[in-house]
C-alpha cells in the first residue's frame, strides 16, 4: 500500500512540475512582443548656417502588446 501511496505522490508531484512550467511558458508567450514603428525614417534639413543648432524629432509609435524598450540609438 505504501508503494501505492508513493506513486500516486510522484505522479502528483511530476503533474505539478509539468503544469508550472507550461504556465511559465504561456505566461511569457501571453506576454507579446514590442513592435516599434517609426511613421517618418528620414528628414531633409534645409541649408543651416555653420554652428548652429537643428533638432527634429522623430515619433516612435509602439504597436506590440508588450513594453517597448529602447536601449541604444545611433545615427548617421
């Protein structure tokens, strides 16, 4: 009987492990993905006198179902 018990436990218990993890796993993939969309990728500064200032921005719109984060931005 003990060995019975002792099985239905493990059995139990490996039920756990498997359904925690597939829960892990779904709560991750639930989670989404950031999609960053930038409505203008270029822009054309008129002639600007030598040592002067020009700033633009550029809009960043995120359309994924998760936080959208940005770590690094380079230019060109």
């Amino acid at each position: 009987m003990k060995k019975a018990q002792a099985a239905i436990v493990y059995v139990f218990m490996a039920l756990m492990l498997v359904s925690a993890s597939a829960i892990g796993n779904e709560s991750a993939a639930g989670g989404g993905q950031p999609s960053a969309v930038f409505p203008e990728t270029s822009f054309t500064f008129s002639p600007v006198p030598e040592g002067m200032e020009v700033k633009h921005d550029y809009p960043v719109v995120n359309q994924g179902s998760a936080d959208l984060e940005i770590t690094r931005i380079e230019t060109t």
